[in-house]
C-alpha cells in the first residue's frame, strides 16, 4: 500500500470494512432520486392529457391496463403517484443518509484514532522532526478529512442527480435528451480545468494552517520567555505574517471558487434558455429535420424542469463538491504519511518480550551521533566507544560537563534513540532484539522537567498502573517522599494539580514523577537530571529518595549536581561522548582528575582558595 493513492489508503483502510453501509444508504438515496423525478413527469403528461388535451393519457413504464379511462381516475392517478413519490423519496432519503452518515462518522471515528495511536507509537525521533506539525495534523487535518467524505456523499447524490434526470430525458424524449446532453459535458470539461487550478492551491492553504498552528503554539507555550523578554510585539508580528501567509492562500482559493461559481451559473441558465428556444421552436414548425420524435409543451415544461436538476447538480459538483473533495485530499497528503508510519513502527516492535529478573544493564562500545538536521544535536553530544556495566542492584551516576552525553546515554537505554553501532544488554539480552514495549515495562525514566497531566494527585501517580489502588498511591508517594505535602494540599490525593502540573512546585512536580515511576515497580530506574530545578531542602530529600529506591533495584543518576550521586556505588564520568574516569566518588577525588576539580568548584574549594591567594596578596602588600 506504500504507492497507493492517500484517499485510496484511507478508503481501503478504513471505509472498506463499511462498505456494505455505505452501498446500502448510496442505493436508498439514488432510489429516493429516481423518484424525486416522478412529479415532474406526472405533471408533464397531466398537463398534456388533462389540461390540453393533446395526447392520450400515459405513463412511461406503466402498462395502459392499469390507468383509467376517465379523467376523474387520471386525476385521481396523477395526486396518487404524486404523494406517493414525495413519501417514498422522504423515506429513502432519510434514511439512505443516515446509513451513509454513521458509516462516515464511524470511519473518520477509527482514522482519528488510528492517527492519534500510530503518533504515540512513533519514535521521538520521529516526534522531534515532526512535531511542529504534528498537532494541526491531529486537530485540524483530520477534521477536514470529513470534507472528503461529505464530498463523496454530495458527489453521489449530485451525480444520482444527473443520472436520474438524464435517464427519465431519455425515457421521454431521447432525441432532446442528446441534445441537452452536450451542456453538462461543457461544465464537466470546465470543472476538470478548475480542479487542476484549486488543487495547489488548498495544498497551499493546509501546509499555512499548519504553520500557523505551530507559530501560535510556540508563543503561547513560550510566554513566560516571550513577556519577561518584552517580545510580544515581535511575536504578535510573527504570528501576523504567519496569518497572512494564510490569508492570502485562502483568498487564492476563495478567488477562485467565486470565479467558477458565476461561471457555472451563467452555463445553467444558458441551458434552460437554450432548451426553450429549442423546444419552443420544435413545437411550433412540428419536429425538425434531423429528429424523429415529436415534442409537446408538457414534455418541454417536464424537460425544463428536469434541466434545473441537470445543471443545478453539475454545477455543485464543479463548485461545492470538488471544493470539498480538493479540501479533503489536501489532509489526506498530510494524514496518511503518519498512519503509513504504523506498519514501520509495528515491524521495529515485533522482536520478543525481555525476561527481566536482576536489572543487571551492559554498554557494549557504544557509539551514537545525531546527525545533521537533529533537533537534540545541539544540546546532547555524540557518543563514542562507551563500555560500562551495571550489576543488578547499583547506583550508578553519571556526571560530566553540559554537552557530554550524559542525557543521550540513558536515552539509549530506553530506546528513545538507537546507537549507531554497540549494543547494550539488559539481564544479557540485546535490547535491540526485544520489543520496546517490554523494555519500557523494566525501565522507568524521570526527566528534568516532568510532566503532570490535568488532573488530580491521586490521577497522575496511578498513572503508572491502571489497577493501582489508593493505598498503591500513597504507599508509592511515601516512598518518593511526597506524601508529607501531598497531605497538606486542600483535598489531599484528589487536588487539582492544573495544566501540566502549574499548582505545584517544581520539587513537588519532581516527587510525584518519582512516585508514578515507583508505582510502576521496573527494575531500573533512570533518573534524567531529576534535581536539576529544585531547591537545596528539595535537593537532599530527592537524594534520600535516591538512596531508598537504589537499595532493591538498578538505578542510573544522571546528574549535574554532584552532591546527588555521591552515595553512588558507581560514578562514570563523560567528557564529549567518552567515559574519561570511573570509580567511587572517594576515589574520583583522590585520583585528582576532572571529577575532582567540578567536585571542588561546586563544594565552594575552588573559591575558598581563591579567597585565601587574595587575602595572602593583600597581607604581602599592606606588609
């Protein structure tokens, strides 16, 4: 399916496997059409037989036995026939598109949440390179994916349209009928020449929604930078120029569109006024040369009529339906290039579970780089040959200068990217052959900055585990030393903690990441700069926290703040992507070597001696 068509992937994907409500509410609607043109014909031969008196009374199709011979029983035919086509085209109509309507709604119901299952399934280096637009994708191209299906919909009742008219011209007067033939052809040869011009542009007008999208995102996300920078007229005219881009491709469209619609018009009113002059002149000098059936004023009025629902139809077709149809597609381009994704991550996802019992974890000459283009490349170094070993049970810390790699390494681990070459064992099985999902279930990772759903306490640590219970909760929150002030908040375990966490401190925001990495019970922890943005006091009680968990489980510390891995049973020291020192943090310091002079500086040696060489200076002077 990799070359199919987008509309074609979705329609065999998805609709497919509705096809029969989908056929089924088509045939109801088209037989409600076929008799939506009963009461122009009844008409036209009442007017004809009853009124004029020109012809003798009858119906195409229905056999002579079953009319009556007298007018009165005519009449009584004609109101039959018309309340009956009027009841029956109700009733098919009605319910023919409430058979369509569910199938679409259910079909746009599984792309959505296929969609949104196949982005949470990507991995984040797919999010990193797509997730500017990966939202307006989820939101708005979605949506809009309910023009393509609602331009199905209107295409088959216009086109029922057309095909019933021109079938009941043709059962009428089929020399007429030809000749009317050539007017939808004209506007179907204009709207092919349409659709090729409003094609770019809607491509247009779906890529600028979603810049726009990404532009508003980004302030709004960014506004605490934004005002303490007092930049918001820079970004209200970033966002202005992204709107404009907007507005201009919209109103190229938009042009367009208004152009078509009187166009289109003009070509139906042509045709009623072409089909009079015709039919008046055929009328009146007895049939012409070239034709072989007569024509009488109720078939003309009956004719006239039905043009309205040729050209009303051709021209929605050009205008309304190909309008949503070019819409539509214009998503679809954006839509199944993620849900083409899901095979690619099923296939990367498909190797073995692990079978973890100790936690033992090995890097086995480790080598990664970002590459060019990378959205992390300019925070995280590469990695170069690492070799290191955790047995089951360690506290390993891992410390090292801004940019040496330190955050990529546990990345690794968890899989949120794959090295170049090495490989890294878990319990002695190559993570790489095993399922990510597995992985994930024996590693629970805290970030720098975690991220609190809205919601409550009790909602965000159980978060971790669907069956946990509340004393699960708060047993869990006790040991990540969140349950003090978890107890002081206003409801306790059932506050509101707000949009991503904003009620709570950064140090309470950290413990109850903890807390939910607990709960999940891995027998790996990673901890990603989980002190990095907390206080002094919070500092020590997440270290005490530290110490705790490692006791019955692997541990990995990444740490900015030496102070919080010093307990470690191991310290790796990175510096641009190679482990340059390793050991103990007493024996780290004895060794006298980079870890040593950061452990100097941020204990305060450093300044202390610096302190003392100027206070000797200033003594040596003033002697």
């Amino acid at each position: 399916m990799s070359t199919t068509s987008p509309v074609r992937y979705l329609l065999h994907r998805f609709a497919r496997r509705r096809g029969r409500q989908f056929v089924g509410g088509t045939v109801l609607v088209v037989l409600a059409l076929a008799l939506q043109r009963v009461p122009a014909l009844v008409i036209g031969v009442a007017l004809d037989s009853l009124l004029l008196e020109s012809r003798a009374f009858t119906l195409p199709l229905v056999p002579d036995a079953w009319i009556p011979t007298d007018t009165a029983g005519q009449a009584t035919l004609v109101v039959a026939s018309l309340v009956v086509a009027v009841g029956g085209e109700s009733l098919c109509r009605w319910y023919g598109v409430l058979i369509y309507e569910r199938a679409n709604l259910e079909t746009l119901h599984d792309i959505r949440t296929a969609a949104f299952e196949t982005a949470t399934a990507l991995p984040l280096s797919a999010h990193q390179a797509a997730d500017r637009d990966l939202l307006s994708v989820l939101n708005d191209d979605v949506d809009n994916l309910e023009d393509l299906f609602d331009g199905g919909r209107a295409a088959v009742q216009y086109g029922g349209d057309l095909v019933t008219a021109f079938a009941f011209m043709l059962l009428l007067n089929w020399n007429l009928a030809v000749v009317m033939a050539l007017l939808p052809i004209v506007v179907a040869i204009t709207a092919r020449y349409y659709a090729g011009l409003l094609e770019p542009r809607y491509d247009a007008v779906r890529a600028n929604v979603g810049r726009l999208n990404a532009r508003l995102r980004d302030a709004i996300e960014g506004i605490r930078t934004v005002k303490s920078l007092v930049r918001e007229d820079r970004e209200a005219e970033r966002v202005g120029h992204a709107s404009g881009e907007y507005k201009a491709a919209a109103w190229s469209a938009l042009k367009l569109r208004a152009i078509y619609n009187r166009v289109s018009w003009l070509l139906a009113v042509a045709g009623v006024w072409f089909l009079f002059g015709v039919g008046s002149y055929w009328i009146l000098t007895d049939t012409p040369a070239v034709f072989t059936q007569s024509l009488t004023a109720g078939t003309l009025l009956t004719f006239i009529m039905y043009t309205f629902s040729l050209m009303e139809p051709t021209r929605k077709l050009a205008v309304e339906v190909l309008d949503r149809i070019e819409s539509g597609q214009a998503s679809s381009r954006r839509v199944v290039p993620l849900l083409r994704h899901d095979a690619a991550t099923a296939r990367n996802d498909d190797g073995p579970p692990l079978s973890v019992t100790d936690g033992g974890v090995e890097y086995d000459a480790v080598t990664f780089d970002y590459g060019e283009g990378d959205d992390d490349s300019d925070d995280e170094s590469t990695l170069t040959e690492v070799s290191l070993t955790a047995e089951a049970g360690d506290f390993v810390g891992i410390v090292g200068h801004s940019g040496a790699g330190k955050s990529t390494l546990v990345k690794l681990l968890l899989r949120f990217q794959e090295p170049d070459t090495g490989e890294i064992r878990l319990d002695g099985q190559p993570i790489a052959d095993h399922s990510v999902h597995s992985l994930r279930e024996h590693v629970g990772y805290v970030g720098q900055d975690p991220f609190l759903f809205p919601g409550t306490v009790h909602e965000n640590v159980a978060y971790a585990r669907s069956d946990a219970t509340r004393s699960d909760v708060v047993d869990a929150a006790k040991r990540a030393s969140a349950h003090e002030f978890v107890a002081e908040l206003p409801d306790g375990y059932d506050t509101e903690v707000g949009e991503r966490g904003t009620t709570l401190s950064g140090g309470q925001r950290q413990r109850l990441a903890i807390a939910r990495a607990l709960l999940a019970d891995p027998e790996i922890l990673v901890f990603d700069e989980a002190t990095s943005h907390v206080d002094t006091e919070t500092e020590a009680e997440i270290q005490r926290t530290l110490r705790d968990v490692a006791a019955d489980r692997t541990v990995f510390a990444v740490a900015h703040r030496l102070s919080t891995v010093r307990q470690a049973d191991r310290i790796v020291v990175l510096d641009d992507g190679r482990v340059t020192e390793r050991g103990t943090h007493a024996e780290l310091v004895e060794q006298d070597g980079s870890y040593a002079g950061l452990w100097a500086v941020q204990t305060g040696a450093v300044a202390a001696a610096a302190h003392e060489t100027t206070d000797a200076a200033e003594t040596e002077v003033r002697g």
